[in-house]
C-alpha cells in the first residue's frame, strides 16, 4: 500500500499551513514585537482613551427610565382626582373620626322644664373636622331648635331620645349635604344627658 504525503506541495500552501500551525514560512522574517504601552489611571485617561476608541461615550439609559417614572407618579395623582369613591344611599361613607361638640345643648322645653344635652359627631371619611368646626355654632343652633320644641315627657321616654336623635340627624346631614355623594355625619351621640 502507498502512503500518501499530507505536505503541501506549492509555496503559497506551505505557508498557508505554517501560519495555521503558527510557524513562520521558511524565508520568511519574524514581525517585530509590538510592546503595551502601561493603561493610564484616571478619569483624564478615560476620557483620552475614549476619545483614541472613536469619540463615542457610552450612555445609560437615564432619560427612559426618568420619563417611566414621571408618567407612573402623574398617572397615579390623576387616578386618585378622577376615579374618587362615590358614595351614595346604596354605599354609604365608612365612619371615620368622632366630633365632640364644644359646647353642650342647654334649652328650657315649652312646658317649663329645662334640657342640657351634651352631643358627639360621627363624621364619615368624607366628613372634615375643619368643615364641623366652622359650622359648629349652626349645628348647635340647629341641635338647640329641635331639642327646644320637644315635650319633657317625649325627652324621657327612650323612644323619644331616638327620634331626636334621628331628627337631628336627618337636619344636619340636610345642612352640612354631601361629598362625593356621601354624607358628612353618620350618627349622633349624647354625651350627657339631663332633663329636669
């Protein structure tokens, strides 16, 4: 059997083959060692060294991620303007914080006796304390003309009690009206209570 020879023949295919091999080519001069230069230190040398690469910095993606963020707070704040819960009779507001009226109600009744009640707000999450402060002394008004026409005997009894608490509310709620469909005054409390 004959044994064939896998040298290249022609000139150009030795050298071919010695480059592959990383021989030089019989003949041929060694290239001359390039010596590294040190990498310079500092922002000056960065910059320079940028400059030698092709002028072009690389930059982050801030202005993206800036605008994302600026339209997430602005969708937000729009969310809580436009889309506000609104109350009605079917859902009415959650109870929220308890107004003690400043002053207690002290009226004489029109068949000569004398009422001092002393009353408590329960405002809802749409009522305001500064709104119930500003109207306080029409809400005692108010708590003083229905209290003022009731009858001694109606003021004892505890159905009596009930119905002017309902009376009083039902005026005030009138009086105050509503926010976002809900009423600023849920219930009534008597604090203190003396008839005689």
């Amino acid at each position: 059997m004959a044994e064939t020879s896998t040298a290249p023949s022609t000139p150009a295919a030795q050298a071919a083959a010695s480059r592959l091999a990383g021989l030089r080519p019989p003949g041929a001069q060694a290239a001359p060692a390039v010596v590294a230069e040190p990498e310079p230190k500092g922002r000056k040398a960065k910059k320079a060294k940028a400059a030698a690469e092709g002028g072009k910095k690389k930059k982050k993606p801030v202005k993206p991620i800036l605008i994302g963020l600026l339209l997430l707070v602005v969708a937000y704040e729009v969310k809580g303007k436009v889309m506000k819960p609104h109350y009605g009779p079917a859902h009415p507001a959650p109870p929220a914080a308890i107004f003690d009226m400043p002053t207690s109600v002290t009226t004489n009744l029109p068949d000569g006796h004398l009422a001092q009640i002393a009353m408590s707000l329960q405002l809802t999450s749409v009522g305001s304390v500064k709104t119930i402060t500003k109207d306080a002394s029409e809400i005692m008004g108010t708590a003083v003309q229905i209290i003022g026409s009731q009858s001694y005997p109606t003021l004892l009894s505890v159905r009596g009690r009930l119905a002017v608490k309902a009376e009083i509310l039902q005026a005030l709620q009138k009086e105050l009206g509503t926010v976002d469909g809900g009423q600023q005054v849920s219930a009534i409390y008597f604090t203190s209570y003396i008839v005689q």
